[in-house]
C-alpha cells in the first residue's frame, strides 16, 4: 500500500476495523503501529484521513495502557505533521488555545 496505488486500500480497509477488535493484543498493537504509519507518511494519507483516523482512534479505549499510550502518542506526530503541513490555514484556529482550561490535555488537531 505504502508505495503502490491508494485504491486498493479500500478493499482491506474493513478487515483493518475487524483487527481493532482481535484478541490479541499484538494485532491491535499492530494495527496501531501500520495506521499510524501510513497516517504519517503515505503520500495520499489526507485523502484517506476520514477512513484511517477511526481506526487509530479505536486504540485510545484499548484494554491495555501500552495500545492506549501507542496510539495516543501516534496521534500527537499526526496532529503536529497536520499542524505543520498546514500552518497557514490554521492561523485562524491559533487563538482557541487560549480558550482551553491549562488542566485539558487534548490530541493535536490533526
């Protein structure tokens, strides 16, 4: 997928969300590891944030702390490559910081 066309994501994509759910706290780990990845560096990865994003998501209410932190942390490098990418567009957004209450942790924008 990392280096071929972006279509044939779409085929597996379902047996991705089924690997969320596995057993096996390895897969899941996995699972995590490979989203994160392609969320990070496949080249069509905006195009394909509505359909990955949920998948990384699952990972904040894993079982296990370690998948939890993992995915967590994936998201923060994908929120701050996001932030990077698009600094422009998000000036605008800048001032909603000053908002949140300093006890809020929250995920990047991305």
């Amino acid at each position: 997928v990392q280096f071929g066309t972006a279509k044939c994501l779409d085929s597996f994509l379902s047996h991705l969300a089924q690997r969320a759910f596995d057993h096996s706290p390895a897969v899941r780990s996995c699972l995590s590891d490979v989203v994160g990845h392609w969320l990070l560096d496949f080249r069509d990865r905006y195009s394909y944030h509505h359909k990955l994003l949920p998948l990384l998501l699952t990972g904040f209410t894993d079982e296990l702390i370690d998948i939890r932190q993992k995915s967590y942390d994936l998201m923060e490098q994908v929120g701050q490559k996001y932030a990077s990418e698009n600094e422009e567009e998000l000036k605008d957004q800048s001032d909603f910081s000053k908002l949140v209450s300093p006890d809020y942790s929250r995920a990047e924008i991305g």
